[in-house]
C-alpha cells in the first residue's frame, strides 16, 4: 500500500517539490530545483536579480489564457482528460477557487454538489425539483437524492473521461455510493486532494470575508460549528482513501496562488510515481 502524499512546508515523505506557500502573502521559496518556476510560471514568477538556490518567487493569480495551462501528459500514454480527481478541505479553505484552478490545469470540468443543484432546480428537472423542497426550506439534500443527482452529472459527456468533483462525498456512505458508480464505468478515482489549514486561520479568512460582505448572520459562532460538523462528517472519508493510498494533503495555509502551485505539484508527483509492487 502506497503511503498518501504529504506537500508542506517541510517534506519528509516524498521527492516532490518543497514550497513555503504560507511564509508570506506574496512570496514563496521554492527549496528543490525550479520545477514549479520552469512548469507553472503563471503561478509562480522569478523575483528579478534572482537565481537557484531556493528560487523566490512571486505568487501571482492564474493567467487563464496562458499558454503553459497545456501542459505535457503525466505518463506515456496516460490521457490527462482521463483524470478522476476530488478535492476536500473545511469552510474558509478555498476549496472552491482551487478546484476551479486544478480543473483547468488538469483539463477536466470540476463539478460541485452545489453547481448541481442549482442546474437541476434552474432546469426543473425531477430531481431539481425534489432537491428544490429540501432547500427551500434549509434542509440538507437526502443521500439517496444528492447520490442520484450525483450519478447523472458523471454520466454526462464532459465528465466521462475525467472530472474533478467539489463537495462529494461528504460522509463514508456517500463515498461507498460513489465506487459504485464509477465501478459501474469501470473507473476508480485517481486521486483525493485534502487541503488543510488551522482552524484559527480559516476562522479569520471567514471572518474577513463576512466583514468584506457585510455578512451579519456569518458569525465566529455559527462557522465554528460548520467547521466542527466538517470534521466530523470528512473524518471517515479522509480515512477511507488514506487507507487506499490515494490521498493527497496539501498545505493551504497562504495565498491562493501558491496553495495551487503546492497542489499540482503534489498531484503530478503522486500520478506519475509508479504504481506500488502487487
């Protein structure tokens, strides 16, 4: 069994890039041999007068249009657009932001549980509008629901061959619902993304962000909670894919732009390392 990849700040399971993504808001140090400066500069941008020796960089936000965005193929022969990928992380981790950014990276649509909904209900369909009932009244959609909407939106074409899914599963029975259904496609997921951060640090993200919004209702009170009811429901699905050798945890302590720089980098390392002896 593959032990899961660890990306921080000091790395001790893996060869895979060393980055400092939460030194600083703008910079990082970069501690190998330029592979984030060489692979991803619209990420990460060389501070002039600069060279090797742990490179610092500037983190700068995602170039959409960048040329580099087409990066070369994990393996021989190995389709990026084939990628089954899931991110996790708790409220305040920008895991939403990330998503959308290793989904482009990695050439496949990332697909949200709350993206879902939102289709479905706009669209009526019979699902969105049983769904549509449990929201309207703050009510959490139903597994079985939330397993069936699920299912539809992975057998659609874009998301045949590769996805990147955002807030599902959530608990140990939902995760078991998803095997099944790539199963069902002779799939597996490839890999699970678990960014991490302490929960002091979110807590002033959140609180940041509600002063931002003039969000009266998001209170420290109410979010802590949110973070409590994450870490007990995500505990378990952690547990499941750690078990299996395909999570991998990223720092996402920092900004943005390095956080994603730390996450291809650790997804690349893991997908390309070979598999474990049978």
């Amino acid at each position: 069994m593959v032990p899961f990849v660890q990306v921080k700040t000091s790395l001790q399971h893996t060869n895979a890039p060393q980055l400092d993504g939460s030194r600083d808001g703008r910079w990082i140090d970069e501690l190998s041999n330029g592979l984030l400066l060489n692979r991803y500069p619209e990420y990460i941008q060389p501070r002039q007068g600069e060279a090797p020796r742990g490179l610092r960089g500037r983190i700068l936000a995602p170039d959409r249009g960048n040329r580099h965005n087409e990066a070369e193929p994990l393996l021989p022969g190995k389709d990026r657009n084939m990628t089954r990928l899931l991110i996790i992380g708790p409220p305040g981790s920008g895991k939403g932001t990330q998503a959308e950014h290793l989904a482009r990276h990695f050439r496949v649509p990332a697909v949200s549980t709350g993206d879902i909904f939102r289709s479905n209900v706009s669209r009526q369909t019979d699902l969105g509008n049983q769904a549509a009932q449990y929201l309207d009244g703050g009510h959490f959609v139903p597994d079985h629901l939330t397993n069936a909407l699920v299912k539809d939106r992975l057998l659609e074409g874009d998301a045949r061959r590769g996805f990147l899914l955002d807030g599902y599963p959530r608990t140990a029975p939902q995760a078991t619902e998803l095997d099944r259904m790539l199963a069902a496609q002779g799939h597996a997921l490839d890999a699970v993304i678990e960014l991490q951060a302490p929960d002091a640090e979110l807590e002033q993200r959140m609180h940041r962000r509600a002063l931002e919004q003039g969000r009266t209702d998001d209170t420290i009170d109410v979010f802590r909670r949110r973070l409590d009811l994450y870490h007990r429901q995500t505990h378990e699905v952690v547990s499941v894919y750690a078990g299996r050798g395909i999570l991998v945890t990223v720092n996402g302590s920092g900004h943005p732009g390095g956080i994603t720089a730390l996450a291809i980098a650790a997804v690349e390392q893991f997908l390309s390392a070979p598999p474990p002896p049978s």
